[in-house]
C-alpha cells in the first residue's frame, strides 16, 4: 500500500507537471499571436511602400523606374481615359517622384519662386509612410529656397545658404511632388517649373569633395505571397535597417517584436523557426488581416489618415488602412479629400449655396472615375473634372453653383456646369488644396447628392 501511494504522488507530480508545461506553452503561443498580430498591422505600410519604391529606384526595367536615387522623374502630361496604368489620376498637379539616400549625406532640394497663382507642394514621406515634412507654397512660401534632407545619423549645425534642415527618422525617404496645371495648353508653363527642381548631395551643393559612398545594398524583390505571410518578418526586419537608431517612442514595441524573431537587419528563414512559433505567427498574420478588413469597411473618408508620426500618435492601424486605401496621400492641412459614388442612369446634381464653396485657400476641383476601375470617363465633350479653375462656369443670381452629373446633357443652358457621367455606377473624388479650417474640422461639407431639378 505504501508503494502504491508514492507511485500515485509520483505519477500526480509528473501529470502535474505536464500541465504547468502545456500551459506555459499556451500562454507563449498565444503571447506569440498577439505579437505577431500587433507587428503585421505595424508592418503593413512600410512593406506597402516598399512596394512602391523598390520599382521606381532600383529596378531599370520597371516601367515605374525614376532613374534610381537622389534624382526627379517628372510628369507633365494630362491623363485621358485612354491613360490605365495608374488609378483614380488626376489633372490637378502632375507628379514629381524621387527618392533619396540619406546614408552618405544629406540631400539638399532646391525650388524656384513661382508666381502666386501657381500651386506646388513638395510632399516628403519615410519608409514608415508619416509626412515627415512639405516644402512648397503652404509650407515655405512663394520664394526660391534650399532645404536639406537629413538622416537620422546626421548632426551639425545648419549650412550657409540652406534654409531650413528637415529632419527624417529613416535614412530612405521620399519625395512626391506636386504642380498645378492649368489645362493642357499649360503643360510647358509647368515642365519649366519642374526643369527647376533640384536634387544634389550636400557636399556637391557647398562645393566640397563627395561623402564616402555608403555600402551597396542588395534589395528583395516584392512578392505579395510573402508580404502577406509570415515572412512579412523578413521585409519588416531589411526596412529597419534603415531606421536606426530606433526612436524613443518604440523602444518598448521593438522588444516585444523581437520575440517573435522581428529584429533591423536581423536574418529571417521560415524554415528554421520553431513550428509552434510559426504556426502562432500565422495565426497572428490571420487575426491582423480579419481586423483590417473589418476596419476597411468602416473608413470611408482618407482624411486623417495621413500625417506626422506625432498626428498619428502610435495608431498603426490607421496608417495601415492609409496604405490600403491609397499610399501618399497629403496631410489634411495640405489637402483635404471627399467624394462619393452616384448612379449615372440618375441625372443628379451637386448645389453649393451661396458662400459654401469648398473652402480654398489655392483651389479645389471635382473628378469624375469610373468603378470599379476607378479610371477617367472616355466622353463627348472630354471634360473629366471640374473646379474653380474651370472656364465658363455659371453661377446662379445668389452666387450659388450647381455642377450637373449625368450621362445625358442637362441641356444647352446648363452644359457648362455638367460633368459627363457613365450610364452605371460612378465615383466623384473633391479635392480641395490648401483646406480653410472649417473643412480640416469637418464644420464644412461637401453637400449631398440630388436628383436634379
């Protein structure tokens, strides 16, 4: 009997600790899930962005390609319907794309003056997609100036001739810059602003010997499979190499990432993870894309989901669903966006009453795309938008505006103010540049849709 009850307490001993390890194996995979979750919504908008400019600065043969680092491509023309190779275009201000290598040195950007009915912004962006900083007429003025971009490993005081040094935490940005254009009869007035945007190395802008170049870099290239699996690790780990030192405020989250193998430079290989881990991970991978496609479904607007990273205060799955909707869009104090979708069999219209135009500070216009493609309506008369630059507008006696949106003519005394529709399904996108205060604080609304009258 006796060694019948010391086998009992003995066996008691070993099932108990069998349990105390499942459990504990439990709770690290569930604490492994939650980790991986948290980090696949962090990642998703550096690695959407990685997306978009490992093509336009390391791959020649990418149609996208601006020439590499450190230099402008530039657009000036006008996009038609027959135009499909981007989304939802616009005519409002052609594009001025680069990206910079901070690693050697800064770079220095230099604008030209403009005359003040000519708007252009230039928008810069990290790898983490925050709007670190704009140079242009709302940010800097109307005047000729040089700024220099610096890394996150640059110090020192600023240089003689440089206006003003703007900071970034990661020492890849970019530069998305933006021209207005008046029409087509203005695409020359607007390549010869861009012909004077520069880009140029510190050194080579004081006349000083070049920077030591900074070490070749091998980039992976993009594949969605991977971007969406657990191996978003080994995008998110080659992207923080670039962001060192890591800033104060995610000290804290690194550690928690670093235990499920998120590290900067640190190797990934998914086939020399621990399979529990792995397993765990791709739950976590599961879990974050369920909550963003949930949250994507409630985020009707892009306002406010573009920012610096002090406006976007730790709030990662907003700068997510930023990405998901639309990479680089302008912080709202740049650019405020609206719109919605109407039916064009349906002849409707849009009235602002007077002294309730879209609140302007530079201008604002309204695009009409077809869905689902989200392209420029092929139509009778060519107009594709229309805004406070169009020609030939007529308001009403109260200086009231009413823009008429249908596939049919709203007739001669109203075909100035139409904007040709599809005979289905359409999307109006407002843009308004330079927003009064009252849009940035919603006090201000686009007005609804009608049936016209």
């Amino acid at each position: 009997m006796k060694h019948l009850a010391t086998f009992l307490l003995a066996a008691g001993a070993l099932l108990f600790a069998a349990i105390t390890v499942a459990q504990a194996q439990q709770t690290q995979q569930d604490e492994t899930r939650l980790i991986a979750k948290d980090a696949y919504v962090y990642a998703f908008a550096p690695i959407a962005n990685y997306q978009t400019w490992v093509k336009q600065a390391t791959e020649p043969n990418a149609p996208e390609y601006v020439g590499g680092f450190n230099v402008f491509r530039h657009y000036a023309q006008t996009f038609t319907p027959d135009n499909k190779d981007v989304v939802t275009p616009n005519n409002d201000t052609p594009y001025s794309w680069a990206w910079l290598d901070l690693r050697a040195e800064p770079i220095v950007l230099t604008v030209p003056k403009v005359p003040e009915d000519r708007y252009y912004v230039m928008q810069l962006i990290d790898l983490f997609t925050y709007n670190f900083g704009y140079v242009g007429v709302r940010a800097t003025g109307f005047d000729a100036g040089s700024y220099m971009i610096a890394g996150p490993n640059w110090s020192g005081e600023k240089p003689e001739g440089i206006k003003q040094v703007i900071p970034a935490e990661t020492d890849i940005v970019g530069i998305l810059g933006r021209t207005s254009l008046n029409g087509p009869e203005d695409v020359e007035n607007v390549k010869a602003i861009q012909a004077q945007y520069k880009l140029q190395p510190l050194s080579a802008f004081l006349g000083k010997a070049a920077a030591p170049a900074a070490p070749a870099i091998q980039f992976p290239p993009y594949d969605k499979t991977k971007a969406t699996s657990h191996d978003f690790i080994g995008y998110i780990n080659f992207l923080l190499q670039f962001a060192q030192p890591t800033v104060p405020a995610e000290k804290d989250l690194m550690e928690r990432f670093a235990k499920i193998g998120i590290g900067a430079g640190k190797e990934w290989d998914a086939k020399k993870a621990d399979p529990a881990l792995l397993a765990a991970i791709d739950e976590g991978v599961a879990d974050a894309q369920a909550q963003m496609a949930e949250t994507a479904k409630k985020t009707l607007s892009s306002n406010g989901l573009f920012g610096t990273r002090e406006f976007m205060h730790g709030d990662y799955m907003t700068r997510a669903m930023g990405a998901e909707k639309g990479l680089y869009g302008n912080s709202i104090e740049e650019a405020w966006y609206g719109g919605f979708v109407g039916d064009g069999a349906k002849p409707s219209q849009l009235h602002f009453k007077a002294g309730e135009l879209p609140p302007a500070r530079f201008f604002w216009s309204l695009t009409l795309y077809t869905l689902p493609d989200r392209f420029l309506f092929a139509n009778p008369i060519n107009r594709y938008s229309i805004g406070d630059r169009s020609k030939g507008l007529v308001f009403g006696a109260d200086k009231s505006l009413t823009i008429y949106l249908g596939h049919e003519s709203p007739g001669p005394d109203k075909e100035a103010n139409w904007l040709p529709t599809p005979e289905g399904k359409y999307s109006l996108v407002a843009r308004i540049y330079g927003p009064e205060p009252k849009a940035i604080d919603g006090s201000w609304k686009l007005p609804v849709l009608e049936p016209s009258k």
